[in-house]
C-alpha cells in the first residue's frame, strides 16, 4: 500500500485499508481484526447489524453499495 501511494503522489498516512465483509463468516472477520484491521465495509446492514454486536467493540464501520430505503433508519 505504501509503495502504491507513494506512486500515485499521495501521503502514506492518508491510505486506509478498509475490508469489506460481504460473504465473510465471522472466523474470518475476527482473524482479520485481530491481524489490525479497524475499518469494515458491509453491503447488507442485517449482517452489519448482526456482526457487531457479536465483536462487541468499536470499529468504524462503513456500508458499501446500496442501501434500501427501508433500511437507512438502521
């Protein structure tokens, strides 16, 4: 990452890795938090909803794609 940003003129410390967690089971989301990432991108604010509670701590959380009108209230 830090050489990509470096070629593309921008500040290492402005990149941020984000991963996304669509189809991702929780095995793996935990692994992938435990390796250092903070920042999670979720399509389907069910299974956003559903995978925070289980981590039980702060990250920061942004949803990716579309999201239903009926949803945004969540």
């Amino acid at each position: 990452m830090a050489e990509a940003a470096l070629r593309s003129g921008r500040n290492v410390s402005d990149v941020r890795l984000m991963a996304v967690t669509k189809t991702v089971d929780d095995d793996r989301l935990m692994e992938a938090i435990e390796a250092g990432v903070d920042i999670i991108g979720e399509s389907y604010i069910q299974e956003a909803k559903r995978k925070i509670e289980k981590i039980g701590r702060p990250l920061e959380w942004h949803m990716i794609g579309h999201l239903q009108s009926n949803k945004a209230r969540s």
